[in-house]
C-alpha cells in the first residue's frame, strides 16, 4: 500500500497514511504499556523507561536495519548519531508513557512505593 501510494500517490495521502499509522502504533505500544506495567519494577516512571527499551531495541534491531541503514543505523554514514537519537527518543517516550499512565490512572500512583 505505502510503495503503490509513494509511487502513484499525493504527498497529502501519504502523510494521511503515515499519521493514522503512527496514531495506531502509539495505541498499540501504550495498550502494552498497560498491560505490562504492574511486571515492571520502581516508580512509574521508571516502569516507562524500562518498558521503553522494548522499541528501542525493536527500532535498533529491525527497522532501522530494514531501512537500509545496517545494524544500529551505523550505516547511514552518520556515525553513532541514529544510536543517540533513537535512545534520546525512547528515553522521552518512556518518560512520557510512565508519567502519562500515572496522571491519567492517580488511584494507581498511591499503590506503587517510590
């Protein structure tokens, strides 16, 4: 579907594509998220960097291999820089998924010892 709208597509169909795509993904992650996290250790912060490192190392392992740039990406000629980003980005999703779940479910935060 992608190659055929990238290759007879408009820009507008494939960004449509590509947003409704990330919108699925993120509810995907964030639903495992929530089944997951009562096996995860410490505070709930530190339970969305944990369960960060599984894309982390999904994007590291295979999609960024899949996207012609090797293993870890070192083969887009950039160094280490895909590695750093990806961690950077990961770090910030893992933050943001503990912290969010924790906002989002209070009654949950007083159970959890810090």
């Amino acid at each position: 579907l992608l190659a055929d709208l990238a290759e007879h597509g408009s820009v507008r169909a494939i960004a449509l594509v590509m947003a409704v795509a990330f919108l699925v993904v993120s509810m995907l992650w964030g639903a495992l998220f929530g089944i997951v996290q009562p096996l995860l250790p410490g505070p709930w912060w530190l339970r969305g960097v944990v369960f960060a490192l599984v894309p982390l190392l999904l994007s590291l392992l295979a999609i960024l291999p899949l996207s012609g740039g090797g293993l870890l990406g070192l083969e887009f000629g950039a160094g280490l820089l895909p590695v750093l980003g990806e961690v950077i980005r990961s770090l910030v999703y893992g933050l943001t998924v503990g912290i969010a779940y924790t906002v989002m479910s209070p009654h949950r935060a007083s159970r959890v010892p810090a």
